[in-house]
C-alpha cells in the first residue's frame, strides 16, 4: 500500500562518502547519492552559511538526496565546506566568510568531474550557498546555477555582470517573506543579468521550513534537471 512521503523518508540510492582534497591542503567530507538506474542529472549542492547552522545536512538538501536519485533520476552531490560539521563528520580548516572557500568550490566542481565522470553538472547554491555559486561556480563545464534564497551578502555586485555575459541559465527562487531578499529587491538587484529567471513563491521564509514549501523547491529543480519527471510523487 503507497505511503506518503514525509520528512524522514528515504527513498533506495547509491550512497557513497568521499573525502575531497583541496589547495589549500585541507580535506572536506561529502557524500554523494546516485540514482540506482539511470543518471539524467547531477546537482553540486552548496549549503547555507555553517555561522548560522548550515550544513551539507540541511533539510533541503538532505531531502534531495534522500528523494530525487530515486525520484527523478537526479544525482546529489554534498559536502561540508572548511570548518563545518554534520552528522557525517567535520570538514578541516575554519569558516572564513566566503573567501578561501574558493577552494572548497573548486575542489568540489573538480572531483564531479574528474571522479564522478558527471556528464551533465547543475550548481545548487542555497543562502550562503548562492553567494558560492556567483563567486566561485564559473567552470565552463557548468551547465547552469540554481539558486535558493539568495541573500547578495557576500558576493559583490560586480562580479553579476559576468553572468550577464557568460549567458549560462540561472533559475532563483526567491521566497516572499524572505529576510535577507524579497522578491521585489531581488528583481533590482538581478536586473543586470537578463538570462536569469527569478521565481517568487508566495509564503514563503528563508529556510523553506515545512514539506509543502520542500515539495515545491524540488519540483522547480527537477523542472530544470529532469522535468519529463514531473510531477513529483506525494507517495512511494
């Protein structure tokens, strides 16, 4: 008999942690779950702000991985960036606001494809995360940037236009009651990239806190990765 699915659930996957090396000499966890059949898409995930209690295990992300191989064909890619802890473990080095953890991302982006062999690369960056993929996700073999709650609070206004100019899709959902953006700011701020498609959800809050607002941010990301898998499955 189908069951609903609910927050714990946790759908058959690949599951396998990894340990990247970076430039700086430091070594980050991760872990990736891939779909058991075929792999239509993979998503780097970049997770909020660790000053704040983000992590690789926040709730968004570690329901993508527990859903979306099995659900959508979509592969998930997380890790812990310098300093950040999880269930899994810590990463080495300490939080640094954004700035060495250029190397983190790179890290990351080279091992999806040197070790993964991923053929066809999303970046998923949520809060902090966002920040991280306008900085530091620019690796030509990106196919596009998926962002969650962007704040623009640690990536510099200078550096959107070199979206504008790349031409690569960017998807950000922007929530209506969010703190940091709301969407009429975000709709300023973004306007100098023109590909970008910004999606206002009506409430709404940063965090994304309840399984209907979790239902709806990963049906958006399934509709870029793999949208012949739409609509996502309410039961398993």
């Amino acid at each position: 008999m189908p069951e609903l699915i609910r927050p714990s659930t946790v759908l058959p996957a690949i599951r396998k942690p990894f340990t990247l090396q970076t430039e700086d000499g430091l070594g980050l966890i991760g872990e990736v779950a891939s779909p058991e059949v075929e792999r239509i898409g993979s998503i780097l995930c970049l997770h909020p702000n660790p000053a704040g209690g983000g992590m690789m295990d926040s709730h968004v992300y570690k329901k993508a991985a527990n859903r979306l191989p099995a659900m959508a064909g979509i592969e998930i890619i997380r890790f812990n960036t310098r300093g950040t802890k999880s269930q899994a473990g810590q990463s080495q080095g300490e939080y640094d606001n954004g700035v060495s953890e250029k190397y983190d991302v790179e890290a990351a982006i080279k091992y999806c494809f040197e070790d993964l062999k991923v053929e066809k690369l999303w970046v998923m960056g949520w809060s902090f995360g966002t920040d991280l993929a306008l900085k530091y996700a620019r690796d030509p073999r990106i196919l596009g940037l998926i962002l969650l709650s962007p704040p623009l609070k640690y990536s510099d206004p200078s550096e959107l236009p070199f979206w504008a100019a790349d031409g690569r899709p960017i998807t950000a959902l922007i929530p209506e009651h969010d703190e940091y953006l709301k969407p009429d700011e975000a709709t300023k701020a973004f306007a100098v990239i023109p590909q970008i498609k910004l999606i206002s959800v009506d409430e709404a809050k940063h965090l994304w806190v309840g399984e209907p607002m979790v239902h709806r941010v990963l049906s958006e990301v399934v509709n870029i990765v793999a949208p012949s898998k739409l609509p996502l499955a309410l039961e398993f």
